[in-house]
C-alpha cells in the first residue's frame, strides 16, 4: 500500500466546474451566453475524443459550444480564414483548434491568428509573454491546473522548490513561469540537465512534463514532496496495452506525500480549465464591450 495521498484530479475538476457553472449562469441572466468554438482538422482518434469530451463538458455546465470539423487537405488559408471569421464574431468568446494538425498547417501561424482576448489554451505570443511579465493573462490550461491542485494541497506554495521537468511550450515552460509567479523558487530540468535526479531530490514540489514514461522513480524524490505527473504514454505491459505518466507511480508513492495518479490526475484539470478561460474571456470581452459602448454613448451625448 503505498505511503502517499492519492490527489484525485476528478474531484479537484468537479469542484472547479461547479464554480465555473454558476459563473455561466449568472452571465447569461446578464445577457451574455459564453461560446466556446473548437476546430478539428482531420480524423485523428485522440483528437476526436478530446473534443468529444470538451464540448460535452460545455454543454454540460450550461455553455454554448459549436464544433468545426474540417477535412485533413484543408489548405492553411481557409482554416485561417475560419479562425478569422470566428475572431469577429462577438458571440463567439474562446477559440480552440485542436492539435496536432495535418504537417501542411503551420500550427505557430494558426495559434498566433487567434484573437489573444479568445485564446482560450493561453499559447498565443502575446498571451504567453504576458505570463512571462506577470500580467494577468489566460493561461495554458493544464498548467493552470496543476497550480490549482497543488494550492489544494500545500495551501500557500510561497517560497517552496518547485522542479519541473521538460521544457515543452505547451507545459514546462508556462509551469515554471505560473510557479514563479506564485513566488516558487523554481528550477527546470531537461535532457541535458547534469545529475537531474540529485536536483529534483532538492525539490518539495515536483512537476513531470518529459513525454517519457515512468522515467522518474523514487530515487528523484525527496520525502514527503508532492509530485504532479503530466504525462500519458501508452504502454504494452504483459500483454496488455496500459496507460501510465512518466512518474513510475508505484516506486514514487512510496516516499511522496501526495502524487495524481495516470489516469485520473493530471487530466481533468485540463477541461476543466478550459472552461474556467472561456468564462473569463466571455466576462473580459464583455467589459470590453460595456466600456466601448459607455465611451460611444459618452461621445454622441456629447455631440447632442
């Protein structure tokens, strides 16, 4: 029986869109109805899960979700022209085009089309170096996340070591920025890390993002530190085809105070999450709204 608490991300992302659900419906009694737009170019299994889910778990809280399903040899100018349409269309208020895309896209491109006020996974440039300075911003989904579940746990994480492993755009780099922000000493190991498993031994607080699994194992892990394991690999094992993180689970849990566990971890949080941005980009641009027209009515009083 292992020694650590199981941090169970189900219930972590069911209280978090209970919250997100009463924020949806005191929205829409004010006359706005927040719409998530997901995109998915082509047929990859994954891909259509993840968007099956997503939009399921919008509707389920009572948001408007409206799906773009596009065919695999779509050219990249009419896929920027749909990403176009959805930017100014104001009942529009978060933008999700799923990746991977088909190699022919430039998936920079595509991100960096979204309108940054309905970038709802945090990637676009302008999103991403507001975290960098700081600046209150919509952030990537499942780092979010995973600061979420670690506050659950530690309370204040002010001036705790936090490691991260992997340096990916999409997790590792925007976790350290979000650690920091929450006034983490931070440290970011990779594969060119010297004696990585003696640093990680220094750290209270421990997020894996490698893509490699089960590469961390107890020897990395100082006693009592909580460890958030990002990864999901597939994984033949006695003739079985097995989900697992790249935290070797049952070698960790026994000297963590708290691990999430692969399945059931890590993962919901990023719906979750999802839904949390496209709230708050639906209140944002509705203030947006509310402050143009106050400034458009101010001006034609003003001409009266």
């Amino acid at each position: 029986m292992s020694g650590a608490s199981i941090i169970d991300g189900r219930v972590a992302a069911n209280a978090v869109l209970e919250e997100v659900q009463v924020e949806v419906q005191g929205l829409s009694e004010s006359g706005v109805e927040p719409c998530l737009a997901v995109v998915l170019v082509g047929d990859d299994a994954a891909s259509d899960v993840y968007v099956r889910n997503k939009v399921l778990t919008a509707r389920k809280i009572g948001m408007r979700s409206i799906e773009h399903r596009l065919s695999a040899d779509i050219d990249e100018a009419r896929l920027l022209a749909l990403v176009s349409e959805l930017n100014e269309n104001p009942q529009v208020h978060g933008i999700l085009v799923q990746m991977p895309l088909p190699p022919h896209i430039d998936p920079d491109l595509v991100i960096n089309a979204i309108d940054p006020m309905k970038d709802v996974d945090g990637f676009h440039r302008e999103n991403v170096g507001d975290l960098a300075l700081g600046r209150a911003v919509l952030t990537p989904c499942t780092p979010t996340g995973c600061l979420y579940l670690l506050k659950r746990v530690l309370g204040d994480i002010s001036g705790r070591h936090a490691v991260v492993i992997g340096r990916s755009n999409i997790v590792g780099k925007p976790m350290a920025a979000l650690l920091l922000n929450a006034n983490c000493s931070v440290t970011i190991l990779h594969s060119r890390s010297v004696d990585a498993p003696a640093i990680a031994r220094t750290a209270d607080i421990i997020v894996v993002a490698a893509g490699k699994p089960r590469l961390v194992d107890e020897s990395w892990i100082k006693p009592g530190a909580v460890v958030l394991d990002v990864g999901i690999n597939r994984i033949s094992e006695d003739g079985k085809q097995r989900l697992v993180g790249d935290v070797y689970f049952e070698s960790v849990s026994r000297v963590a105070g708290a691990i999430t566990p692969v399945p059931g971890g890590v993962g919901p949080m990023t719906i979750a999450f999802l839904m949390r941005n496209t709230v708050l980009a639906a209140k944002q641009q509705s203030a947006v709204t509310k402050t143009v027209a106050a400034h458009v009515l101010a001006a034609s009083s003003l001409r009266v």
